[in-house]
C-alpha cells in the first residue's frame, strides 16, 4: 500500500463527515466539549477542530466539564475561545454542540443534563464503542481509528480545510498520546502515514515529547513513588495493580493529568494480563483504570462496573472505599480472567 493510499479517507467516513457537514455552517456558534479528565486526544482533537471549524466561517469555543489541563495548555495557543470556567452556561449560547473523543453522554460529568435538554444539532467524532445513550444523533464514530485525532485529520482533508502548524501539533498530540507513543496496539500504518504528513506540515516532534513527557512537576514523581509502594502481583492470574490514596494529589501538589500513564507501571511487570489502577476520589467513590496487555476485552470487564471504553484500556467510576473496590474489583477480576474471550480489535 502507498503512503498516498494510507492518507485516503475511507468512503464511510467520507459519508459521515459530509453528514456532519450540513451542519457546520459559516457564523454558527459552536461549541466543543469532550469528557471529563480530558486527555491528550481531547484536548488535542478539541483544538484542532476549533480552528478547523474557524476556517469554515464558524464561532467555535471549548466547554469541558472539568479544567484544561496544565500539561495541555499550550495547545489553545492564543486564538482558542476556552469558556470551560462558565460552565453550562455557555453550552446555551450555541447554535451546535460538537461532542469529541467520548461516545457516551454520562461522561460528560456536569455537562450531560444540560447537553441532554438542548434543542440544538449534537454532533459527535469519536472513536470508542458505541454506548446506550450518544451524546448526539450525527456521528463520525469508528472504531478503527488509532484516535479522535485521525478522524478530525480525515474532516480536515474530506472539507478541504487547511492543516496549519497550529491544526498539526493539535493533531500529532492527539495521536501521539492515544497511540502512547506510537506503542499501543491501536498504532496502525495509516496512523504513522498521519503523523509524517503532520511533521510536513511543521511539527517538531522533539518539543512535542518535551512538551508532554518531559516537563513533569517534582511532585509527580514523588506521587509515583509512592503508588508504587502499593503495586500488588497476583502472579497465578496475571493481575497486578496500583492505588493512589484521597489527598495524594493535594499532598503532592500535582494535578489528576499527572496520574496520567501510572496504569502503564503496572501493565510493565511481567507475565501481566490485566493491569489495574484504583485513585480514591473521596466521598466513597474510586476512579478504576483497566488495562489489558494482550487478549484480553477490558471494555466488556469494565462494563460489569458501569464502565467502558476500549477493548484494552477502559475505566469506571466505582461506589465504596479504596480497599472495598480494590477487593471487589480483583476478586471480580480473577472470575473474569478464569472465562474471558479474546479482545475484539477496537
């Protein structure tokens, strides 16, 4: 296959892309949200569209249900309209709502009865399993995708819109952190093809790890030391995991995006199968992160919890002190391992 056939969009995301089309009309104002605790791919999926979607005529701005992340800020630049600190409100000032990187409503935290109550087109680009409630009725929603990313790259070429360096580094961030680096086993051909015609468009992928690997506060590594200390190994079942108790953060003086990658200590160990990592959040709720080094469908395991995502990275938001979930979580996990199927590719 040529570099020029690994670029082409797919027809059916050509088709969806001209759906979502009809929709992004000059002057509208439109608002762009992703999921709680966004990521790289959000944040970067996120600003790329944004000045996408300013070259078509359009009024965009982000409305996140949580803060931008520090460690991302510097892919708003100067001309990205960010309103998350107004909340809800200002999801009532758009003409259209372009939900991106998130499939399901609920994760859009404080955002989701407001987006549920709107009388607007809810737009969607998205790259994880279906959900039972879609944050919108017009999708660009594939699964083969490596991340959002690749998808708002295919927008960009199907409209014939501009990939500036501003729209590149958005987008090669975007890819970068989804693919971890290029490592996972979501990084396709198609995905490098994306990344090079990205450095050709003016990325300077050595600032951009800097950027996001290589600038990390004192006090994460001080946190990840200690979670470390808590790394358990149940060896007969190929399960390890890593715990991060409520007030490390604060104690640390380190954000929740500088938990970012902890999960990946645990996969690391040898003879893993199911890698988990459990924050306490407080109030009787612990966020659980899921991660399969092999064939293992963390998504459908994920799921038992209220959960999901990828078939081998998901996460849930689970009821119950830190050591009640852990206990749970594991014992459920040791079942799970005992009958699980191979994961599907996402």
């Amino acid at each position: 296959m040529s570099f020029a056939d690994l670029l082409s969009v797919a027809e059916h995301r050509r088709a969806d892309i001209a759906r979502l089309a009809t929709e992004l009309k000059p002057g509208r104002r439109v608002a762009l949200s992703t999921h709680i605790n966004a990521d790289g791919d959000g944040c970067g999926s996120g600003t790329a569209l944004a000045r996408l979607l300013a070259q078509l005529g359009m009024k965009p701005f982000i409305v996140n249900p949580t803060p931008w992340p520090v460690m991302y800020e510097f892919l708003l630049g100067t001309d990205v309209v960010n309103r998350t600190a107004e909340g809800a409100a200002a999801l009532r000032d758009a003409d259209v709502l372009l939900v991106h990187d998130i499939s399901d409503v609920k994760r859009l935290g404080v955002l989701a009865d407001t987006v549920r109550s709107l009388k607007i087109p809810r737009l969607v680009v998205d790259h994880h399993l279906p959900s039972d409630e879609p944050a919108g009725e017009i999708t660009l929603d594939d699964t083969s995708a490596c991340a959002t990313g690749e998808l708002v790259y295919d927008i960009a070429v199907t409209l014939g819109l501009e990939i500036t360096p501003a729209v590149a580094g958005s987008l090669y961030a975007a890819i970068l952190t989804d693919t971890g680096g290029f490592r996972f086993s979501n990084t396709t051909p198609r995905c490098h093809a994306i990344a090079a015609a990205l450095l050709a468009a003016g990325v300077d992928p050595e600032e951009m790890y800097t950027r996001i690997y290589a600038s990390a506060p004192i006090g994460r590594l001080q946190l990840l030391g200690e979670a470390l200390e808590t790394l358990g190994i149940d060896r007969d079942h190929g399960i390890t995991w890593i715990s991060v108790a409520a007030g490390a953060l604060e104690r640390h003086e380190v954000r929740s995006e500088d938990l970012d990658g902890i999960v990946e200590h645990a996969r690391s160990v040898s003879g893993t199968r199911l890698a988990l990592f459990f924050r306490d959040l407080g109030h009787g709720k612990v966020k659980v992160s899921f991660r399969s080094t092999g064939a293992v469908d963390v998504n459908a395991f994920a799921r038992q919890f209220g959960g999901g995502g990828h078939a081998k990275a998901s996460g849930a938001l689970v009821a119950g002190t830190l050591e009640e979930v852990r206990e749970r979580v594991v014992a459920a996990a040791r079942a799970y391992l005992a009958v699980s199927k191979p994961a599907r590719p996402d």
